[in-house]
C-alpha cells in the first residue's frame, strides 16, 4: 500500500483499557516505514538520474565550441567548392564561346 500524509494525519487507532491497541499501532509504523523505504528509495534514484543528466549536459556543452568550428570549417569548404565549380563553369564558358 502506497502511503501519504493523508493517510497517516487521518489514521485512528482502537482505544483499549489502557491505552492503543499496540499491536495495531505497530502494523500502521510498519506501514509507513516500508512506504518510506520506497520513498527513500526512488528520491536517491532520482537524485543519481539527474546527477548522470548534469554530466551528459556537461558533456554536450564541452562539444559544441568544436562542432561549431567542424561546421564553420565544412561551410567554408563548401563556399569555396561552389567558387571553384562556378569559375569552371566560367571556363568551359569562355572556350564555347571563344571557338
């Protein structure tokens, strides 16, 4: 059973001659210590999930400057393909027309 602080705030115990019937006040700690296990549990699992998510961010961040130069780098060997295409096709232009 999944336990909240609804749960524990509107939990009743039986009243005996003298007192609460512990054996049932002792079932309900139980109760709650095995949902805060379960809690505890995937806080720290959540906790290692962002810890692993910081490093992979970290990770890309520390990649960018260089993909940013890798891409600078293709943009500027594709400009100056597509100037040496453009000056060949110049050329064979010139040749037609000069013949």
């Amino acid at each position: 059973m999944k336990i909240n602080s609804f749960d524990i705030q509107e939990k009743c115990f039986s009243i005996r001659f003298r007192g609460l019937d512990f054996h049932e006040v002792d079932a309900f700690l139980e109760e709650i210590n095995t949902g805060l296990k379960a809690l505890e549990a995937e806080s720290r699992t959540l906790h290692e999930d962002i810890g692993e998510s910081k490093r992979q961010r970290i990770e890309v961040e520390d990649q960018i400057p260089s993909v940013l130069e890798i891409h600078a780098g293709l943009l500027n060997a594709a400009k100056t393909d597509t100037a040496l295409l453009n000056a060949e096709e110049d050329k064979i232009r010139f040749l037609t027309n000069a013949q």
